[in-house]
C-alpha cells in the first residue's frame, strides 16, 4: 500500500518496543513505557514527524494478555487502527530466525503487518461486562489451581509423614481452603450478578444451560471465551480454537496417521468440555449416551467418541445462541 505505514510493536511488562516501517524500510525506531499516556505522545509524534493521518498507519502487536491493556487504551483515544495478532501466527510466518531481541521483534511484527495485510483484522475492545468477566474468571481460575493444590496434598500425604506433623499441616491448610472457597465462591457470585445485570449474557446464560452436560461454570466461560459468541462464526472455528477439531496428517506415500486434534488450543475450555462430555456418559439416559454406547459398541476408541461428544455439545450450544431457543432433545 502506498503511503502507509506499517508500525509493529513488541510489548513487554514495563516497556513498548516500536518500530515504524515505510516502503519496506525501518523509518523509525522507538522504546517507551508500558503507559497509555507514553503511548499517546508517541503516536502523535509519529503524525506531526511524518505528516501522516489515522488513516495512513497501521499498529500491530502480538496478542500478549493483560500487558496489551495500555497499548489498546492508547489506540482506541488517539482512534489509532489496532491488530492485535497470535504470537504464533508472527512467528511460524519469520522464516529461519537467528537472534532474538525486542528491537528485533519490533522488527518483524511490522514486516508482518506488511507482508499480510490482506489478514488484517482490526481488534474490537470487549464490551464492558466482557472484560470484567474476563478478568474475574482468570482470578477465579488461579484459586481453583491453588486449591485443587492443596487438596492433593491433603490426600497424598497422609500416610507418607508423622501423624502429628499432618495433623498440624492439615489444620493449616484447611485454613487455607476454607479461605480460597470463600473467595471463589464470591468471585462466581459476582460474575453471575455481571451476567445477570445484562439482558443479552443473561440470555445466554440460560440458553447455554439448556444443553445436556452445560452447568453454570461451562456457561459462563463459554460466554467469556466467545465474547458473548461475537468471537467466532461458528462451533467449527471453536473447536479449533479448544483444541477437539480432528486434523489429517499425511504426506506422499509415506505418511498416513489417522486423524488427531491439535495440542495448540486453550487448555482450560478443552478440559471444561472434557468433563461435560463425562457428565453426558455418567447419565442413565439421554440421546449422547446413547451415541456414546453405539460407536463404543461399533469398535470406535472411547477417546475419539468422548472427542465427538466435545464438539456435539458445541455445536448446540453455538446452536441455541444463533436460534435463541432452548434446547429439545430428540425423544427416542
């Protein structure tokens, strides 16, 4: 593109890496703080220097969680275009990289926003109720961690140390426990209050819930991961996203594996399908089950059914969202 100009930045904790490219060459190199109102000055620096408009620039970073916060404030004041892109996606695309550095990575995001720019896809801030969510159930999900942590050392350590040490252990731990359920319970009240404050998440929340094997926990990271199903086209994109979308691996004559899924997929989401899908086989009845018994019965491995039953329950829960109706399961 003519006259524009490419501006990658490689975002650290305390400091911002930029580099500003025109015509495939560096035209400007800059660091400065991890801090909206440093970001600001910079980018109308970068106006009055090169005489440019919003219209004329691009910036792009790799999506790094949290830190991004003061570059996406900045870009949405100073009304600065904003790709936000998966680290992954810059990196297998660099070729054979030696060296690594901030200023080096600079480099490369803007040679990517250049070179892929037919891929742009302008980053949309959450609403309001979306980002709270977001933050309170990556906190949520830090005590679940801590306490699951300790309850295994509750179960483990019983017989493998002097009575009286556990006893001791075990009164201060249960401190610990009682403190963390406590705070995990108020945190998943207050994101049921955020849910239900809107008309729209509370909607969903409710649609959600209607799917055999969706409780109150995978609705409401169903809600936070999709952005209110805003995020994604469709249940096939997320489950690509999750990790239980089947890929082919094969090549020439040599190479033929069955289908697998992916390992680059978010864990947490995997593991929440993972236990719904579970939770359908644990029935005495239902449709799913049913499903589940017959291609066990037909020779299939349990791990592929249970694969499948993941993206059924996806497919209706993008389903009762698209319809905004409830779920009716097939009488058989």
């Amino acid at each position: 593109m003519n006259n524009f100009y490419f501006i990658g930045v490689d975002v650290s904790k305390k400091k911002l890496d930029f580099c500003v490219m025109f015509e495939n060459k560096v035209v400007h190199e800059e660091i400065v703080a991890n801090h909206q109102h440093a970001v600001i000055g910079l980018i109308h620096q970068l106006k009055k220097e090169f005489g440019i408009d919003n219209a004329q620039m691009l910036v792009c970073a790799e999506h790094t969680g949290q830190y991004t916060y003061p570059l996406v404030c900045a870009c949405e004041i100073a009304e600065c275009r904003l790709w936000l892109e998966h680290a992954s996606s810059i990196k297998y695309s660099s070729g054979v990289q030696r060296g690594k550095n901030d200023r080096i990575d600079a480099k490369r995001i803007a040679v990517y926003a250049s070179r892929f720019e037919d891929k742009l896809r302008l980053y949309k801030r959450p609403e309001q109720e979306i980002e709270r969510l977001k933050q309170l159930e990556a906190e949520r999900s830090l005590y679940v961690v801590d306490l699951a942590k300790y309850k295994a050392q509750l179960k483990d350590q019983k017989d493998y140390v002097p009575e009286r040490i556990f006893k001791d252990k075990s009164k201060r731990l249960k401190k610990l426990m009682d403190n963390l359920e406590e705070v995990i319970d108020s945190i998943t009240k207050e994101m049921q209050e955020i849910v239900k404050s809107s008309e729209v998440l509370s909607k969903q929340y409710r649609l959600l819930q209607s799917v055999d094997g969706v409780g109150p926990v995978i609705a409401l990271n169903m809600i936070v991961v999709t952005e209110a199903f805003t995020k994604f086209e469709n249940a096939r994109q997320f489950n690509c996203f999750a990790g239980i979308a089947p890929f082919q691996y094969t090549s020439g004559s040599s190479q033929h594996s069955r289908a697998r899924v992916s390992h680059r997929a978010d864990k947490c989401i995997k593991t929440l399908l993972h236990l719904a899908a579970v939770s359908v086989i644990g029935k005495a009845g239902g449709e799913m089950k049913s499903y589940f018994l017959r291609k066990v019965e037909e020779g299939k491995h349990k791990m592929s059914v249970i694969n499948a039953l993941r993206a059924k329950i996806v497919a209706r829960m993008f389903a009762v969202i698209k319809n905004n109706k409830y779920y009716k399961p097939i009488l058989s």
